[in-house]
C-alpha cells in the first residue's frame, strides 16, 4: 500500500491546485491530478463536499463548487478503498545520488530504488537490491508561454554530435568542478556528455538553450495524463484516461504547441501561478427571518430539492409543505423565504462581467448599507462617525464592523511564467479538466471577521487639487509598473491615485492591527473597492479581513478593535509607525524599489505585509501619499495626523 502523503485542503486551491508540482517528504515530486482523476468528478456531489454560491457560479459558469476531498477509508466489499486527491508523478526523470544513474520513470507507482547499472565502479549494482538508495527527482523542467510543461529532454541535450541509441543510458554527476551550473555533467554510456551551464539563457524573440537544440514545446499537459515517450525524436504521446494507469487507450494527440520552451527549476516561484477567484457570500434574502429558516434553506441538498421541481418558475408549494413538517417549520414563512432567495439568484449579466471591479460593486453596496442579520452568515454593523474622535469624519463617510463574514474562493485555472491578468478569458489560463462534462470547479470556504472603511470622496478631490506632486509622482510609478507589464506581453492597466492610497491605508492597517489585535499579519487580508475604469460607478473603499480557514479567524479581536475610542488609537499608532522607516531617508526618497520597481516609498521596513495578505503581490505601495515627506509634507492624505 502507497505511504501517506499529507496535504492540507486549503493548498489544494493555492499554492498547490491542480498542474502544480508538490515537494513531499523523501524526495518526492508529484503533480495534482486534474479533475477528472478525482473521486466521481462526473457523479452527483456528496453533501459534505459540495458548496454553493450562486453569484460566483454564475461568474464563472459551473452549477456548484465542490471541497476537496478529505482523506477517508470508505468500506468497498471486504477491503477498505483509500480516497483522497490523485496525484501524478512529475518530473518523470529521477536519478541516485549515489551512483548518479537517471531513469526516465512512469506516471504512476510508488518510489523506485536504484537499478544499478554498470555505469562505473561507484555504480550500485554490487549491492542488494534492498540496500540500493531510493532515486530523487531532477531539478530542472521545460515549460512554455501558454502553461504546458514537459520533462527537460536530457537525451537531446546529451546527444548533439550523435543520435541517442536504444541502448543509451544517462548519468548526472554534480558538484565535481563547480558549484554552479557547469558543475552538474550529465553523461553516456555512449560517451558523450554536456554540462548545464547557460541552459536557463533565454530570450522571447528567439528561444533559449533549447531551441539551439530543436526542441520546442509538445503542448504537453501531464496533470491531464498527457506525456512523451522517453525520447522527444518520437512523437506519440498517450492520454492516460485513469488515474492508476490501468485500463488506458493510447491516443494519438496531435496538437503541438511550437511555442519556445524555458527551463525552469522544478521549485521556482514562475512554475505555477494559481487564478484563484474569490468572492463574498451576500444572503441578503435571508435578513427578516428566524435563523432556523435560514439555515436549512442553506443546506445544499434541501435547496436542491426546493429548485428541481419548479411550478412556473417558483418554488412548489407541496414540497415546501413536506421539507416544513419534517423540520416543524412554518409553512408560510419558509415558502416566502425560498422564494425571496430564489428571486435574489444572480442575473445573466454576472455571466458576461470580466473584471473584478464590475463583480466586487455588489459587495460594495452591501458593504456600504451594513446589510446582513444574525440569522444569516453576512453581519455587518455601520457605526455612527459622530461616536469617534472628530478627525475621523473628514477622512471616512463610512465604518463598519463586519461581524460575520464568509468568502468563496475557487481555482478557476493556473498560469506558468507570468501570472494571470484576472480576466477569465485570457488565453494563457490552462484548464483544470479534459472533459466539458464536469461542471464544477474546487473551491474552499473561509469564515471570519473584519472591517470595512469607505473613504470621503470629497475629501480625495481636495486633496488630489492640493498638488500637481501627487498626480507626477503616481504617473511615474503607473509608467513603471505599465511598461514592465508590457514588456512581458501583459495589456496596460490604469492606476490611480486614489488606488494606491486606498491599497498603502490597507498595508498600514494590517501590520499595526497585527500587533493590537494578536492576529498574525498573514492571517489578516485585504479587499479593495476602486473602480478604475467604470467612473459612473465611483468606489473607494478597502474591507480588512480574516483570511484564516480555522478558528482564529473568529476570535473577535478584529471587530473590538474597530470600535470607537480603540480604532482611533490604533490608526495614530500606524500613522506614526509609517511616518519613519528604518531604512530612511533611502526608502522615503526612493523613485522605485520592490518587485518590478513598482512601489515608491514602501519596503519591508514599513507597510509591506506577506504577499498572501496583499491582493497586489506588494505592488502599488507609497507611504509618502498617506503622511507626505520631509520636503513635501503637503502631497500626505493624513499629514494632519500626524
């Protein structure tokens, strides 16, 4: 029986979903298998996996979300049938640290010792077979712009003088004359050999070390059960239709990519990039009800039974009746609640929205109105301005506590090289699934607290008429950030400043509330509402929230924390912290630093906060615009506070 290999759920959706490689424990390295490979991907959900949420369905065009399967031994006739999530292995190359021996492996067995062939004296041949070390994975892999990947082809990498014969067997040796690259050889049996110095060269106009090879990309998908046989001269290539090999019929696939092919290392952070959509659970039919009406139209399998069997598009009264007298609910109440919340299903027009700022204006608006109940899992409480310290007022036209919260988030596909523009039509997003006929995507739910803070849009104008200085300076980090992104074969993207106030507020916020509140800067997360296209819809607001999956993200600390008389200490302290770096006056006078050089005066010293917490990947950042600088004091949104 195979060992464990222990995996949370939550990394089944970021950072290891479906098409990324997972380093597990003893030098293993496999790949999430796509949907189709798991447990009844085409069979009805059971009820413990399955997850609603009909705005982010309608978004994204499946009928349900489903939980990744935790690990279960389900009793099948005698024996116990193991379930949990498939895996496949990648890369397939492995070779012995010992003797150095490579072997090209299958997709699909447990780990395989050294065969120990007679490569030279330090070969592991001479001992028993028990006693051969395991073999390890290769570090190096082949991947293309449009997020297919493939093992690197060793063979032709070897072999440039002369073809490789079926009798050729390879050996790596590393570290004999350099530490770096050129000091791992791979060798053969037939006596050629190359090292591996400059075979991370690459340039988009004309390839990389292995178009100087002839290879290119096969359009190879192995997470889908697509691979090469062991040499890349022959073509055939097999779709794996199970996901323990058995029972397959060889498919010829012939739907080459031609794209030039990069050589990554199999745990760089370029491999995969997750498109992970999220959204926040708005049961506003819900608010007049008790919670025990409520909860039970939330079960999925009673809402099932309620909307299978519609009388001219509403709910049926008779299997109403039925679901009431079963859990000694009011009729009446009960119908008139699935009807509302049947009546409040998304429209089409979610289906045709593309970017996020056109699906967050829903959120914004409940958000705004502190909208929600007790009895439903959406509390949010607005508090009166007149309650805190009189600044306030001049900054914000609205705070609110929410109490409870639940977000949906769900992999809707992954990109290689470069991460996903957030458009659900880009071209580079790999699927999840051959087969069309599943109609649900992974997704998990996370429930906790936060707080929501709506800015003064009088307030921002003034402020943006103070100084042509605010206007230059955000111009010349959006030119930066803009041409980095075109440079990489990304579409332009509009930054404002009102946005890079609004995104350096919430950073700010983040590191002081992890230290008055007790939660970690990771466990805390932001949600920024600007509008930046659609002008007839103006949105200026940021929600700071718990992204825990487990029982800290309910602790309440967040809320208390937002109460007046508390949250006017807390935000003096931050402005306070974020007014002197210690990298100063370095970061204060920076014209670009971080990541592309897309942040101003922000570094790790300051409002930086762990790229899980950011939804910018800590881009966009400039304190300077929250409390001004030394020469220019007039440019801070919140000098005054200071």
């Amino acid at each position: 029986m195979p060992p464990k290999r222990p995996i949370r759920r939550t990394q089944l959706i970021s950072p290891f979903g479906v098409g990324a490689m997972v380093d597990f424990p003893r030098d293993e390295s496999l790949m999430t298998a796509g949907l189709d490979a798991w447990l009844d991907a085409r069979d009805v959900c059971p009820v413990e996996f399955l997850v609603r949420e009909e705005r982010l369905q309608a978004r994204l065009g499946v009928t349900h979300f489903r939980l990744p399967p935790d690990y279960q031994e389900v009793a099948s006739n005698v024996k116990y049938v193991r379930q949990g999530i498939p895996f496949v292995r990648f890369p397939r190359w492995y070779y012995c640290h010992h003797c150095g021996g490579m072997e090209f492996l299958s997709m699909f067995g447990g780990k395989q010792r050294c065969q120990g062939r007679p490569y030279t004296q330090q070969s592991c041949g001479s001992m028993p077979p028990i006693r051969r070390p395991y073999l390890i994975p290769v570090r190096f892999a082949a991947v293309c712009a449009h997020g297919h990947i493939q093992d690197f082809p060793f063979m032709e990498w070897v072999h440039q003088k002369q073809p490789p014969g079926p009798d050729c067997q390879l050996r790596l040796r590393a570290g004999r004359s350099s530490a770096g690259l050129s000091g791992i050889t791979v060798e053969c049996n037939c006596g050629q050999n190359r090292t591996m110095a400059d075979v991370f060269a690459f340039d988009p106009g004309r390839g990389g070390a292995l178009e100087r090879i002839g290879c290119r990309c096969l359009g190879l998908r192995p997470w889908l059960g697509e691979y090469q046989i062991r040499h890349l001269a022959q073509t055939l290539i097999l779709n794996v239709r199970s996901s323990d090999g058995a029972g397959y019929e060889p498919k010829l696939i012939t739907r080459a990519c031609g794209q030039f092919l990069r050589v990554v290392q199999r745990g760089a952070s370029n491999v995969y990039f997750p498109h992970v959509v999220s959204s926040i659970y708005l049961p506003l039919w819900g608010e007049t009800f008790e919670r025990k009406i409520v909860k039970v139209l939330e079960e999925p399998e009673t809402w099932r039974i309620l909307t299978s069997g519609l009388v001219n598009g509403r709910i049926d009264p008779v299997r109403c009746e039925v679901i009431a007298q079963q859990r000694k609910l009011d009729v009446s109440e009960l119908l008139q609640a699935a009807q509302l919340k049947l009546d409040g299903k998304p429209s089409e027009a979610l289906v045709h929205i593309q970017t996020e700022e056109q699906y967050r204006q829903g959120e914004y608006e409940a958000l705004c109105k502190g909208r929600g109940s007790e009895q439903t899992e959406l509390l949010i409480k607005s508090i009166d301005l007149s309650e805190y310290e009189g600044f306030l007022p001049r900054y914000f036209s609205r705070i609110c506590l929410v109490h409870k919260l639940r977000e949906t988030r769900a992999l809707a596909g992954f990109t290689r090289l470069l991460p996903p523009d957030g458009r659900l039509d880009d071209v580079r997003l790999q699927p999840l699934k051959a087969d069309n006929r599943i109609d649900w995507l992974p997704a998990i739910i996370v429930r906790g607290e936060g707080l929501f803070f709506e800015f003064k849009s009088d307030s921002i104008d003034k402020w943006l008429h103070s100084s042509k200085q605010i206007s230059l300076r955000i111009h010349r980090l959006s030119h930066v950030y803009n041409e980095n992104r075109q440079r990489r074969g990304q579409s332009e993207r509009p930054i404002s400043p009102k946005f890079v106030l609004i995104h350096t507020f919430g950073h700010m916020l983040i590191n002081q509330l992890s230290f008055d509140c007790g939660y970690g800067s990771a466990s805390l997360r932001e949600r920024i509402y600007c509008n930046l296209i659609d002008e007839d819809h103006p949105m200026q607001g940021i929600l700071i929230y718990t992204a825990s999956g487990d029982s800290e993200g309910t602790m309440g600390g967040l809320v208390r924390q937002g109460r007046p008389s508390r949250f006017e200490a807390t935000l003096r302290r931050g402005f306070r912290a974020a007014s002197w770096c210690s990298s100063d006056p370095v970061c204060i006078e920076s014209a670009g630093q971080g990541a592309d050089n897309a942040n101003l005066a922000a570094c790790h010293g300051c409002v930086l906060v762990p790229e899980t917490s950011c939804e910018e990947g800590n881009r966009l950042l400039d304190r300077a615009i929250l409390v001004g600088m030394p020469n220019k004091p007039e440019i801070g949104f919140f000098k005054p506070l200071i």
